[in-house]
C-alpha cells in the first residue's frame, strides 16, 4: 500500500501530499489555458525551458529496421570510449542519449554514425523536430569497398581522395588504416541520396600509368516514397495507412512510376553501380575484423 505501513485507514489524497510530491520531484503546475479557435497556444517561454532540458540529449535512429535496447546500448558502450557515463531512453522511432560530460557529448557527436551489424545508427543533436530532421536527411554514410587503389594511393590522403569520388570521406576501416588486408581498401563516406554512385573511374599517375579504381557497395538503405523516412519501403509505410483511398492510390502509383524509372536506368548501367548488393554477411575476402 503507498505510504508503507499504517494504521489510518488509505487515501487517494495521500498520493498528493506535498511533502510526499516535493521529495520525490514529481510536482506539476496548474496554467491557465487560453485557445483560439479550438487551438491551444503553448507559451513560449515554456518551449524555450523545455528546450533548456532537451538541447543536453543526442538522439539516434537505425537507417534500417533497428536492433534491440540492451544490445545498440551493449555495443555503444563497448564503441564509445568516454570519461563519463551516458544514460540512454528510447520511444519506438529514436534511442535518447544523455551524457554526464559536456566533452563526451561533443566527442560523440563528432564522432557520427555508428555501424553496428551491418546497419547504420545515425547520432544528431535533439531539435524539436526530429521528424523533419529524418525526412531531411540528404547524406547518409555507407561503407565502400574500393578495389584497385595503387599502394602509392594507400595513405589517408590518397584513400581520401579517392573516396571523394563518391561521397565527404568520413573514416576507415583498422584493416585498411594499418595495411593489414590490401586487396581492398574500405571506407566510409557520407553519399547524397540523390546522387548516383559510381561504378568505377580510372586515374592517372604518370604518362604510362593510368589505373582504373573500383567501387562496390555492400549495403544502401532503403527510404521510404511516401513519408521519406529510411528504413521501411512504402509497402510496409504506416503513415499511407491514414491516407485516403484516392490519396493512397496516387502514391502508389508514383512510387510505381519511380521504381520502373529506376529499373531502366538501371539497365543503361546509370543508377548506382552494376555491383551494388545487399550487405549479407560476410563477403569474399572478409572476416569478422571487417564486419561493418
Ligand atoms: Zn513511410
């Protein structure tokens, strides 16, 4: 019973005690509401406060279908190397990170996105809109196999600046950082999603000297025609289920017309490259030190 043992018969009005309330931190104020056509306005200093309180959290969501809480925050731990703690929350779009110390924060947010069994945990500062913020996700990194990179290529700078052909270099795999596996170098780039990405390119190193670099892709997520949100297709979209019939058909169909756009100019060999596949496993030439 709330209240531990008593004699007194219980009480709901014990639930609002003051003292019981204050020390626990919970108490809430009562406003007066004002609303103009049916429409409540929310104080602006009140979002400004609420800000206050949000603007100390990352947030983080899975381009594709995500994994589990106990495992994105075993992998987290073990990935972010930090002098403080972080406290982690989620609702069922985002994960909610909180850090003890303000350089932790900064070190992740810099750090950016985090691989983790094949799929991409996007990390961002909160805003109000977060929603918005996913829609308007214009580059989103992926992992690029680049093969044929000449040795004398084989330095940050040269594998930046062949990476640059696809996309802003973002890092390297340790394998490909400490030449350990040289028959291809992988690195990450953030890629425009609306760009094509290429198949191969040759370069020239001196008069007689001219190599061609190519490009392979192991995993490009999905985003979705409706709501252009990653992670789902339109097939599998719940914010088309509030369409209506009319609305929902015409969607469908642009997103029909979409694909077979795609199709042909896949097989002119334009969009993305001819060897682009689906990250599944580990390929040839893997092993489990290069698992993205
Ligand atoms: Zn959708």
């Amino acid at each position: 019973m709330p209240g531990g043992p008593t004699s007194q018969p219980f009480s709901w009005s014990l639930l609002f005690s003051n003292s019981r309330v204050a020390s626990l931190g919970t108490r809430l104020e009562q406003f007066d509401i004002s609303e103009v056509d049916g429409i409540i306005d929310v104080p602006l200093d009140l979002i400004m406060r609420s800000e206050i309180v949000w603007r100390e959290y990352l947030i983080g969501f899975f381009l594709e279908r995500r994994f589990s809480f106990p495992y994105v925050k075993f992998v987290l731990q073990q990935k972010w190397k930090m002098r403080g703690s972080f406290e982690m929350s989620a609702d069922q779009d985002l994960f909610y990170f909180k850090f003890s110390s303000k350089e932790d924060r900064k070190a992740v947010l810099d750090e950016g996105p985090v691989f983790m069994g094949g799929r991409c945990l996007v990390i961002g500062p909160w805003t109000q809109n977060v929603e918005l913020q996913m829609k308007s996700l214009n580059t989103i990194p992926i992992w690029v196999k680049m093969h044929g990179v000449p040795k004398v290529m084989w330095i940050d700078e040269g594998l930046g600046f062949i990476a640059s052909k696809v996309g802003k270099p973002h890092c390297q795999d340790r394998p490909t950082k400490e030449r350990r596996q040289l028959d291809y170098a992988r690195v990450c780039v953030e890629y425009k999603v609306n760009e094509t990405l290429p198949d191969s390119f040759d370069i020239w190193l001196s008069p007689n000297d001219v190599r061609r670099i190519s490009y392979e892709y192991p995993w490009i997520p999905k985003r979705c025609e409706c709501c252009h949100i990653f992670g789902h297709t339109i097939e599998k979209c719940s914010r088309i289920a509030h369409q209506n019939q009319g609305q929902r058909a015409a969607i469908m169909n642009r997103a029909d017309g979409n694909e077979r756009n795609k199709n042909r100019r896949t097989v002119m060999g334009l969009e993305r490259g001819n060897n682009t596949v689906i990250y599944d496993g580990n390929g040839p030439g893997e092993d489990m030190t290069r698992r993205i």
